[in-house]
C-alpha cells in the first residue's frame, strides 16, 4: 500500500484526491493537513465525503509518508517545503504552478519533472518529484502536442476555452460569488494567463523552432467543473493525415481519445479523460479539446503521476465513467 499525506486539505483539489483515493486499490490515507479545519471531520470542508470516511483533518505532518500531495494555493509550496521536512524517500507531487517551468524546476537539492504523462512518461516513472500541470495547460497542450511532433506548429494558434468555477479555488471571491457567476461569462488575463508559459515550454520541447503566438482568451463559465477548449490554426495537411498523426501519438495513452464528431463537456466531467476533436475547414484546422479541470487536470492527473512514480498500470483507481444527463 502507498501512504499517502495531503497537504491544504481544505480545497477542491484535495478532496477530489480523496474522493478517487477511497477507492484506489494501492492507497491508504495517511493524514490531511488543514490548519483551519484541524480537529474537525474532513465532511465539514468536503460534505460529499459524509458518511463515506471517517477521518479528521490535522495540522500534524507524518514525515515518512511515501507520498505528499501539496494542494496549497499557487507560489505556497515553496514556502511549506522550507518549513517542513520529509524523509529522503518521500515522492512529491506538487499541484500548484512553483515547479512548474525548467527555471523554477530546482528547489533544495530536489529537481521536479513536469508532469504530463502524455508528454513524460518516461521521466516521470524515474522522478522523485513532480510538477502537475495546470488545468487550461492540460486542456491546451493535450491539443497541440501532435502537431508539435510533426512540426505542424507554423503559425498562430487561436485559443478560446472557458473553465468552471472551480478552477478559481475554494476561497470566495467577487467572480466565484453565485449570483455573479450564474447566467454569467466574462473572460480574464486575455493573452497574458499564467500557464502559457508551461504551455509554450512543452511545445518548444517537441517542435524547437515554433515562435509564433498562442493567443489565448480565457473565459469563466456559469458552471462548477469542466473545461471547453477551441483552437484553430492553419495547416497544408488534410484532415485525414492530421487524424493519423493524432491517433499515432496517444496510441498508448489511455486517458485520450481522438474522433471527428461534436462533443461536449459533459463527456468528460468527473473522469481522468480527454477528448480531442478534429476538423478541417479550407486551410484551418479546428481542435477542439475537453476535460474535467479538477480531475484530469488537476488531482486524477496527480494520482495518474503517483500510479507511473510507484510502477502501477497508470489508469489504477481512475476507472471513471461521466453522467451525461
């Protein structure tokens, strides 16, 4: 069994951790760390968890846990680490954006390795730590990478995706606030968003010599959880090639799937999965790419990291089917 420590146990990525590893068959629940909510039982932050585990939260750390999942909120991570050590063999899995980018990957003699498995597999079955991608990053990168490898990337992307409120955390705030958000949308950090960074890192990983825009409008959606991304571009090739090439690279990742119809978001919503449709219009090429932002591109991409990092078939414990109704 892996004994497993949370660390900022309060938000929404710790407990959907939790909801998926109560029932992962290699996991054990070691403790989750909240010091606001210390004492208390974990159905008082997460109320999905009533009746279903009996646990409480701690301000309390086992330092000897195999693995630490860090759900603190973005540039926190750091500052933990400082202050709390952990054994030499413990694996950790950080969810915020510190680690994130190959200038901040080295921190107190520990290197961190990006995390998306579709792109690191190998380096990520050999890491100590690691570097969860963001959650538009997931969406975003898991949509171009194919065109990456076959250095397809020859000019500007157009990306429009649109997240639930969700991805802003659990602390309210006037964009998350109910009556703001329902019957709502608005964009925010238009071509200026913190994961474009990661994003353009992992392209320049597959296709050096791409140098143009990937200009990116970020939308907040009336709805909890989900991301619905579109991206178009130009590309020479048709359609028929294109789809080959996606299909050839995930070949052997299990949690993404290629088809040329519509889909929706609800396909994906509560599951580890991506969905990338293609289509071709005169020279434009339009990707459209799915996922739930707090499983696959957030805490089941984190477990996913865990099952490569401890030599499990990736896909244990996130054998998740969505409600499409």
């Amino acid at each position: 069994m892996i004994n497993i420590g949370i660390i900022g146990g309060s938000g929404y990525t710790a407990g959907e951790l939790i909801r998926i590893l109560m029932f992962h068959p290699n996991a054990k629940l070691d403790f989750v760390y909240s010091t606001t909510n210390a004492g208390k039982p974990l159905s008082i932050a997460h109320h999905d968890l009533l009746g279903d585990i009996e646990m409480n939260f701690t301000d309390t750390v086992n330092p000897n846990v195999d693995v630490l999942f860090l759900c603190l909120g973005h540039g926190k991570s750091i500052s933990f680490l400082e202050n709390n050590k952990f054994s030499d063999a413990t694996k950790i899995i950080d969810l915020g954006n510190d680690f994130r980018l190959l200038k901040d990957k080295e921190f107190d003699g520990k290197s961190f390795v990006y995390g998306l498995p579709e792109l690191n597999k190998t380096d990520i079955k050999n890491a100590q730590f690691i570097a969860n991608p963001g959650c538009f990053a997931t969406a975003i990168q898991l949509a171009l990478l194919p065109l990456a490898a076959n250095g397809y990337l020859n000019n500007d992307v157009h990306i429009n995706a649109t997240t639930g409120s969700t991805g802003a955390g659990v602390s309210p705030s006037e964009t998350t606030h109910f009556s703001w958000r329902s019957n709502n949308m608005s964009h925010y950090k238009a071509f200026d968003h913190q994961h474009l960074g990661e994003i353009n890192q992992s392209i320049n990983q597959l296709q050096s010599n791409y140098t143009n825009e990937l200009l990116f409008i970020p939308n907040r959606g009336d709805f909890a959880r989900g991301i619905f991304a579109t991206l178009y571009t130009t590309s020479d090739e048709n359609l028929e090639a294109i789809v080959a090439k996606y299909e050839a690279f995930y070949k052997d990742q299990p949690f993404v799937t290629i088809t040329t119809t519509d889909i929706n978001m609800k396909q994906v919503v509560q599951t580890n999965k991506c969905i990338i449709s293609l289509m071709k219009k005169g020279n434009r090429i339009l990707i459209t790419s799915v996922i739930d932002n707090l499983t696959k591109g957030a805490s089941g991409q984190a477990i996913q990291n865990m099952n490569l990092m401890f030599g499990l078939d990736e896909t244990t414990g996130l054998h998740l089917k969505p409600s499409g109704f």
